[in-house]
C-alpha cells in the first residue's frame, strides 16, 4: 500500500478565536482526484489555505510526501510541489495573460508544464496572451489561474472553487480538460459549491460542514441522500 | 533668447528632480510606502560619495562604482531589517519610522561631518558648455545629468515591464498573498525594491553633489522637489515623473529669473496649482 | 439602560487632575522664574500635542507640517501688535480664527492627497509660509525681527507681573484646548471620530461623513496651533521664518512626544511631555546626537509599542484618567429577566 502523497492529521484551525476545523484528517493518493464539497462558511477554503500554507493550524500536522509542511511559509510551498488556484482566480492585475503564466513558473520546478503546453491545454489564452489579465472574461481568467498554477509543476494541484461566478456551460468546459491535467499522474483536490461537477471529477469525496468531516468515502459508495444529509447537517 | 536659457536650464535641472522623485515612485508602487527618509538617503549618498573621492582619491563620477552598491546594500538591509516591519494596512508606522530615520540621518551625518557646506569636483567638465545658438549655451555638466536621468528612468521602464524581476515587482505589489503562492519571498522582494531605489538615490545623490553644495540638513528640500515632481506628473508613471520634474525645474528657473527669492515658492505654487486643478497629476496611470 | 463615562481609575484620575491644577495655578507662588519657564513650556508642548493627537490619532490626518500654524500665529501676533498696536494677549485670541480661516483653503487644496502624500503635502503648505514669511520686509524678511519694548510694557507694569502672567496664560490656554478636546471627544461628534479612528471604512458605511469631519477636526486644530504659536513666539519676544516654522522644533519633538506617551488617547500627549522634558533635562548637553537618540527613540516605540507608553499601560490595567469611554450599564430597574 503506497504511502499518501497528502496526509492530513487532526487539524484544527482558527481565525482569530473562531474556530473554522475540528479535528480534520484528509488523505490523498498519488494520482487521485479527491473532491471536497461542503456549504458555505464550512471550512472548504480554510482547509485549502492551510496546506498551502496561507495560514497555520493551531493543531494537527500536515504531511506531503513523507516531509510535515505543517508550519511552513507559503512562499516555500510551492518548491515542495504544492500549487494552490485561489478562490476567485486572483490573477495579477498589472501583468498580462502571458506574463501571469510566466511567474507561475519562476520557481523554475521541473516537469512536463510550459507555456506552449499551457497554451495547448486552453488554446483561448493563447489568442490573448499580451491582454492584460483583467481584460479576459472570467472563465477565461480561471483557466488563467490554473495554468499558472501548473507553470510550477506541481505534484498536487488545490482547486479553490473554480465554478464559482462562472457560467454552467463554462465550468463544463474547463472541468472537461481535467483529465489532461491529471493524465500524468498529477494530485488534485477540488473543493467545490457545485457538487455535480465535484463528484463527477473525483474518485474520492469528503464533505465539511461546520468545520468537520461529515463524510467521507469513494464517489461510487454514496448515495445523493447521505451526501444531502452531510452536507446540510440534517 | 534670455527666456529661452532660462528655460533650458530648468528643463536639464528638472532631469535631476525626475531622478529624485524616481525612486520615490518606484517605492509607493510596489509597496504604498512613502519613505520621509528619501532626501536625507540622497544626501548620504552624497556623503559617501565625499568619502569615496577623499579615500581613493578617485573623481565623482568613478566614486559611483562604490557608492551604488554600497547604497543598494543599505537599502536592502533597511527594508529587510526595518521597514518591512511597518508594512501593513496602518499608515502610521512606516510614516513615523520614516520620519525618525529621517531625524537619525541628518543628525548623524552633522555628528559625523559637522554642518560644514561641502562640493565635489568634477574637474574641467564643470565649466564646459556648448553653444547651441546665439546667445544659447548649455552646460556639459547639467545635459550629461539630463541624459542619465533619461537613461535611468528608461532603464527602470525596460526593468519593470521586461524582466522577470520586473514581474515579480508587480505581481508582489499587486497581490502579496498570491505572489507568494508563486513561490517569491516578499521580504526579498520589497528588499530588492528598497535596494533599486538606493540605487538610484546614489546616481541622484552624486550628480546633487557635484552640481551644488551640500549639507547635513538640505535632505527635506530634496524629498519635497521629488514629491512634487511626482504629484504634479501623475502617479504610476515614471514619465510622467519625468515630465514633473522637468516642470518643476522650469516653475523654478522661471521664478528665480523674476527674483532670486521666488526661486523655490514659483515651484511650490505651480505644484498646489496643479494640486488644485487637477490632482490626479497630468499623466497619471491608472493604478497608483 | 444608559450609557456612562466614568471608571473606577477615572474618577481617581479626575480626583489627581484637580489635585494638579491647583498645584499648577499656584505655581508662581511656590516656583522661581526658572520653573515657571519651563512649565509654561511643557504646557505649550501638551496643547500642541494634544492637537496633534487629536489630527492623527483620532481623525487619521498625519500631518507633518502643524509648525505652519505655529509660525503663522506667531506671526500673527507679531504683526497685530506692531502694525495695529493691538494688545498682545487679545492678539492672542486673534491668532486662533485667523489660523482656522487660512485652514480652510489649505484643507481643500491637500484633502486631495492621500496617506503618507498628505503628510508631505502639509509639509510644502509649511514651506510655502516660511517662504512667504521671509518675503515680508516689515516684519523682518528672512531675519526676523524682536517684539518692541513698548509692546511688551502694555502687557503688565512690572517684569514679575509679566512673568506671572505669561505663566497663566500658557495655563489657560492650554487647560482650555484640553477641556475642548475633551468636550469633543465625549460628544456624538467625539464617537464619530473614534469610529474613524478604529475603521474608516467600516466609518463610512455607516453614514458617518468622513470628510466632513476631518476637514472640521483640521480647521479646528489649526485654531488651536495659531493659538499656542502666538503665545509661543510673544514668549520668545523674537520671530524669524526659520524659528517659526521650523520641522524640528513644531513638529518632531511634538511626534516623539505623541508617539512615546500614546497615539490615540487623551492622555498620551501629557505623558510624552514629561517623560520628553525628562529625557531633555538629562541629556541637555549633547546636540544633535539627542536628536539622534530621540529618532531611535521613537523608531522603537513605533515598533514594538505603538499604543506608546499610556497604550500599555491601559492594556494592561485598563485604566484611563479621563472619562471618555462608553460603557452600557444595564437596568438599574430588575423588570423581566434580570
């Protein structure tokens, strides 16, 4: 049984004296796709800005590759191989396409993800790579954001909400490229509003609500009704 | 053609206004501070330089291949040891270090070289000037600043918008958060920026020093010419820094022709007008 | 359910201030000249303070460039009793509405500017004044000039008189600005301004007119620095441009002292004077290198205690001599749920 590539331990993290995960332990395989759906407010993102390391738990650990990454600084965690796509696309305003993917890839990580690889994936970018990234329409944006997050070469790739404002049709298109992402064995968590999209993407489901996992297990194994009941807490 | 010389003048000193004030600019964009220190920095440089000529016995202009990297060095250690600790969403800090920083450096400069106006010399070139026209001549000294202003705000431009580091400049003042996720470190960063701005403080800080006297206590005057020079050009735009300066320096010039003693308040006039009519400068970019 | 001021530690602080004042107003009765200069100038070193907290601490405008008002009231006072002939101490009253008027123009032109360029904005208002100061030949130029005998006689018959008097005066006067501030802050206005002071942002939504109230809280402070310029330089007997309006003088060791004794709360200002004043006294002999230490000085505080020293203090006791805070007391009557 190979060790995970992710292994989340108990954590528990706090803004302020709010605490937004109880007791959380995550795991991911190489080569998984592992989805993390919940409501609003339930920890999703917290969890996500915890392995990236955008915010420390206040307990528990963190474990990527055999190494604890529990307390380390964000800008370090993209050397270990971690790439975050952050809620809401946050490009840089002042680059322009082109120049968004280009610092993706200034830690210089080896692997198989270049600009001309990137271009390949999402062909629409290319056509507007010397616009400035607030010029593209958001769909476009956030396949901007996740092919400059994979310019870092990445092992595991986090996937803060990528539907999100973005209409049905588009967030079908870019979960439709998932799987050349994927297909070299790169690590995805997807936390998702939209859970169709989420359960159809994953091999593997863990839903919070209010902070704590209330299910978890392989897509196939659950039912819409248990997810339905973890996920609104009823 | 008496106007005319009067006009030239302002415009090569407004090259060395532009200088000043680009430093300042390239701070507050990248990280919105605002540094009070920034004159008395130029007034160091023109120490150090003081000190470079008298110990290798070197001229002005050679003494820069010391004093650039010694004043980069300084920048960098001062945004990582100390400024980086104001940045924040509280104005405050970074406004009062700066302010004290200010304090500590004209006041050890004064321990250390007394109140003493001083000047260095750039040899025969000071007094070398061409003649344009009739009745028109343009100082060697003063159009050499010029070019190098112009040189190092296009040097700054081509930094900024084709590098890498260009890009890491902007993308850190855009979003810090995410920048990091980029894998940059932004105390590197802001401490690299800190590093460019000396820089060009030093370039600033010799040229002041060969061109005019210079003491311990003229540092506020120079962080007020650079801020008008920025205000009056528009935020966010080095040429437009540019473009104040050179206005700045001809406000200047054209004062100081009507009497001696309207020379700085011609300068500080156009300035407020410019504040009153139109504020956001006159070539500003739109992020600022 | 009502709303109330005043703490334990308030009223003991209200108690100690009572104390103190009738100490200080009797002053020249236990106190030599010597004394009694330097009170006079600790008090003008509170009043100038106190505005300057009020500006920045409260209102979010960090000014470096008060000593404007400082030189223009002096100046002020100066060209009132030597052109006009008009007493000195009514000069003195003059001084707080001219400096207001000439705010108001000064307000809207460098309102434009935000944060930090603000700050350098008011600076250039302060080097506009001396420039404009040196240009005026009656009044000296650019060297100055001493308030006539004849006008210092009109004040009062003998020099003790005199002394006495410029005393209370400083007194007053800035007993005066405090009691205003005070007032200020305590009123609907005063919790305005603390909002703005906690979160402009959060200030704004919720209606509160924020650039209204700044531009009132500048001119009103501008009143208040004409003001204490005016009695500072009929002290000094003597104006020049570069006293006047002096950066150092007017304005660093006013941070230093705002910034050491605690931004943000009425009784930090009082604190700096007396710890500044202390640090004075014992390093009086070294120049600049005192100056020096005072920019270290207030680096570190910056740094590692922003609230300044009365901040800590009420973080860590929770005391506050003033009665400015609000608290909810709830039901003096028991009906219902208790």
């Amino acid at each position: 049984m190979p060790e995970p590539l992710l292994q989340i331990r108990a954590v528990d993290a706090f803004y302020g004296d709010f605490q937004a995960l109880f007791d959380v332990s995550l795991g991911v395989e190489a080569g998984q796709v592992i989805a993390v759906i919940g409501a609003n407010g339930a920890g999703k993102s917290t969890l996500l800005r915890c392995i990236a390391g955008l915010m420390h738990p206040a307990r528990g650990e963190i474990v990527f590759e055999n190494t604890a990454v529990t307390h380390i600084p964000a800008f370090e965690i993209l050397k270990r191989g971690i790439a975050l796509v952050p809620e809401g696309r946050r490009l840089f305003p002042s680059l322009t396409v082109e120049e968004n993917l280009l610092i993706g890839g200034q830690s210089r990580r080896p692997g198989p993800w270049t600009l001309a690889r990137v271009y390949e994936l999402f062909p629409v970018l290319a056509e507007r790579r010397n616009l400035p990234a607030p010029a593209l329409s958001g769909g476009q944006q956030q396949m901007a954001a996740i092919g400059r997050a994979l310019m870092g070469n990445p092992r595991l790739l986090l996937c803060d909400e990528i539907s999100l404002g973005l209409a049905p049709i588009v967030v079908r298109d870019i979960y439709a490229r998932l799987p050349q992402v994927t297909a070299e064995g790169l690590s995805l968590i997807i936390v998702e509003q939209d859970i169709v999209q989420a359960l159809r993407a994953a091999s593997h489901v863990y839903c919070l609500q209010e902070g704590r996992v209330a299910l978890q297990g392989p897509t196939r194994d659950l039912t819409r009704e248990k997810i339905s009941a973890a996920y609104f807490g009823v | 053609m008496q106007w005319l010389n009067v006009i030239l003048q302002g415009v090569l000193i407004g090259g060395l206004y532009a200088m000043f004030a680009a430093g300042l600019s390239l701070i507050f964009g990248v990280m919105r501070l605002v540094n009070i220190a920034h004159g008395d920095l130029i007034v160091l440089a023109a120490y150090v330089s003081l000190m470079a000529t008298q110990a290798f016995g070197v001229d002005p202009l050679t003494s820069l291949l010391l004093v650039v990297p010694v004043m980069a060095l300084i920048g960098y250690a001062l945004q990582r040891g100390l400024l980086n600790y104001t940045l924040g969403d509280d104005l405050l800090p970074p406004l009062l270090v700066t302010f004290g920083l200010s304090i500590i450096i004209q006041n050890g400069l004064l321990e250390a070289f007394t109140a003493d106006s001083r000047k260095l010399q750039a040899g025969a070139i000071e007094v070398q000037t061409f003649q344009l026209a009739q009745n028109l001549w343009i100082g060697a000294l003063p159009l050499i600043q010029f070019i190098v202003a112009v040189a190092v705000i296009a040097a700054l431009q081509l930094l900024f918008y084709r590098t890498a580091l260009g890009r890491a400049l902007r993308a850190t003042s855009d979003d810090q958060a995410v920048a990091q996720l980029m894998g940059l470190d932004t105390r590197h960063v802001f401490a690299v920026a800190m590093a460019l701005s000396l820089a060009v403080i030093a370039v600033a800080g010799v040229f002041l020093a060969v061109r005019a006297n210079f003491d311990p206590a003229i540092g506020p005057a120079r962080l007020i010419f650079a801020f008008e020079a920025v205000i009056i050009g528009g935020l966010g735009s080095m040429w437009g820094t540019l473009a104040g300066g050179i206005i700045l320096g001809v406000s200047q010039a054209i004062g100081a022709q009507i009497d001696p003693g309207w020379q700085l308040l011609a300068g500080h006039i156009v300035f407020l007008a410019i504040l009153a009519v139109r504020p956001q400068g006159l070539f500003p970019k739109v992020s600022g | 359910m009502t709303v109330e001021h005043a703490t334990r530690s308030s009223r003991v602080g209200i108690a100690i201030i009572a104390i103190a004042a009738v100490i200080l107003t009797l002053a020249p009765y236990w106190g030599d000249r010597q004394t009694l200069r330097l009170l006079a100038e600790m008090f003008t070193f509170v009043a100038l303070a106190s505005l300057w907290n009020l500006l920045a601490g409260y209102a979010g405008l960090v000014s470096v460039g008060q000593q404007a008002f400082v030189g223009l009231g002096g100046y002020v006072l100066f060209a009132l009793a030597i052109l006009f002939d008009v007493n000195p101490i009514l000069a003195i009253l003059i001084a707080g509405p001219i400096g207001a008027l000439i705010a108001v123009p000064v307000a809207i032109l460098i309102f434009r500017l935000r944060g930090a360029y603000f700050a350098i904005g008011t600076w250039v208002v302060a080097e506009v004044f001396r420039l404009l100061a040196s240009q005026i030949s009656v009044l000296g130029g650019g060297s100055g000039i001493s308030l006539p005998a004849s006008v210092v006689l009109t004040m009062a018959p003998s020099r003790q008189m005199r002394e006495f008097e410029m005393y209370w005066l400083a007194l007053l006067l800035t007993v005066a600005i405090l009691a205003a501030i005070f007032a200020l802050l305590r009123s609907r206005h005063g919790l305005a301004l603390t909002a703005i002071r906690d979160n402009e942002l959060a200030a704004q939504s919720n209606g509160i007119g924020v650039w209204n109230i700044k531009f009132a809280v500048y001119v009103l402070t501008a009143f208040g620095t004409s003001m204490v310029g005016a009695f500072i330089f009929l002290q000094k007997l003597r104006i020049s441009p570069d006293t006047a309006f002096s950066v150092n003088d007017w304005t660093a060791f006013v941070i230093f002292i705002t910034v050491i004794g605690g931004i943000g709360r009425i009784e930090g200002p009082i604190i700096g004077t007396i710890i500044f004043f202390a640090l004075r006294q014992t390093f009086a002999g070294l120049g600049s290198f005192y100056l020096l230490m005072m920019g270290a000085v207030a680096i570190i505080a910056m740094l590692w205690a922003p609230k300044g020293l009365w901040g800590l203090i009420v973080e860590r006791l929770g005391w506050q001599v003033l009665p400015l805070q609000r608290h909810l007391v709830l039901g003096k009557d028991t009906r219902g749920k208790s």
